[in-house]
C-alpha cells in the first residue's frame, strides 16, 4: 500500500502486539501512578508523618456577657501541639480553641473577630495552597469540608512537606449554625485572624465556632488567642493565652 509515494506495510495480525500484553502494561502503569500519588503531597514533594510530640491544654475563658444581656461568649477546648524540630531548629505548631456563644443570645447580624497572636519571630506555616489556617474564607461556613490531615511546609526526613494530624478537630464541622460568612484579613507576620459574619436572629442552638492556626516558629510555641464581638448594644471580648512548657527535641531523622 502506498499514500502519496510512500510505502506503508500491509497491517498484519501477526504484527500487533497482543492483546493480554497491552493489558498487562496498562494494569503496571495504573500501579505506578498509585503509587506516586500515595507517597507525595500536592507538590509533588514527598510528605513526612510527623507527630505532635508535645501538647497542653489552655484555660477556657471566662463566660463573658454578649451586648444587650441574655447570654454568654466563651473560648473553650483550647490547646497547643507542637512537632519536633528539625535540623534547622524550626517546628510546627498548632494553636486550637472552640468559640461558644450560648442559645438565644442577642447576637443576629454581629461581627466577630478572633484573633491569634504567636511569639516574635513567629509565622503561620504554608500549606501547598494556602496559609495554614482554619477555617478558610467560605460564603457559608457551615458547609465547608473538614479533614483528618493537612499538609504543612516543613523540611524533615529528605521531604518538604509534613503531613499532620487534624482528627480530634471538627469532628462537627466549622458551624453548627447555617448562615455564617467567614473572611481573612489582610495578614499580619506573628498574627492570624478571622473575621465571622453572623446571620439575623439569635443561635437555635449553643453556637460553636472552632478554628486552628500551625505555625512555624524556633521559639517556645505559645499563643494569646481573643473573640470579639461587635452587635448594635455595644462589644465583648473572651481572652485565653498559654504555652508549653520547653521547646520540642530535635525530629529523629
């Protein structure tokens, strides 16, 4: 057979390469992309497990009044995880705190915002996308996706990125109420904060509010957490802060 002066050879079954052996290439190749997407992150980089070798809990705020009366506002569950450091002296550290605003407080339409403060020389860690705080800004936080992972920016073990436990966290999502909007402000080095924007009407129901920050930091990990919230009658603030008591030992490489 020729097409336009050059001669083509006649198909011969003999010729292709059989059927089962295309088969057999085609299940390796699938293997070998599992393979690659279970041992890197979303870089591209390998992700090291690190454990949190060190973790306090910090005091629950004391339940502060909301504006107008018929109700309260607290910081609870609250603590600190830290890793070990690697061989540049660095860490990850988590700061977590449960913001609880109680049933039928007259807070429809206010504003909150929770602040985070870390030690100088501090700063939030990166994850492959975003700063790793939590939750992201969302037009309805209550549907936002939780996870049992995340990925943090963390040279250890040949790899760039740890991979770190989130389980104990939003077990019941970001919000248990529907309605709420949540935006990041401008960032601050040594400060994270997260503005919440509620909606009209007061809780059905306790409001609970969780959030995390990871940082990265050679300091002894520690944090001054604050809730405030901004109604028509007026403000109030729920205040906890702590730090763990050393700084961790060096990762195990």
């Amino acid at each position: 057979m020729e097409f336009r002066g050059i001669k083509i050879p006649d198909e011969n079954p003999a010729n292709r390469i059989p059927r089962g052996a295309l088969i057999v290439v085609a299940i390796g190749l699938f293997a070998c992309l599992v393979a690659a997407v279970t041992t890197t992150g979303p870089t591209g980089g390998a992700a090291a497990q690190l454990e949190w070798v060190q973790k306090a809990p910090l005091p629950d705020s004391k339940a502060v009044p909301v504006p107008g009366g018929g109700g309260t506002m607290q910081l609870a569950e609250a603590g600190i995880r830290s890793t070990g450091t690697n061989i540049n002296g660095y860490a990850l550290y988590r700061t977590a705190a449960t913001l609880k605003i109680s049933a039928g407080a007259p807070v429809g339409g206010g504003r909150i915002r929770c602040a985070i403060k870390a030690p100088k020389g501090t700063e939030v860690a990166q994850t492959p996308h975003l700063r790793a705080t939590y939750p992201r800004s969302s037009e309805e936080l209550a549907a936002q996706e939780t996870f049992e992972t995340i990925l943090a920016e963390l040279p250890s073990h040949g790899d760039t990125l740890a991979s770190l436990e989130f389980e104990d966290l939003f077990r019941n999502g970001f919000a248990n109420e529907k309605g709420i909007k949540v935006e990041w402000p401008t960032y601050r080095i040594g400060e994270e904060r997260l503005d919440y924007f509620l909606p009209a009407g007061p809780p059905k129901q306790d409001l609970l509010l969780p959030f995390a920050v990871v940082w990265r930091t050679k300091a002894i990990p520690a944090a001054k957490i604050a809730c405030t919230i901004t109604t028509s009658a007026g403000t109030a603030t729920a205040r906890t802060q702590g730090a763990l008591p050393k700084r961790s030992e060096p990762i195990a490489e």
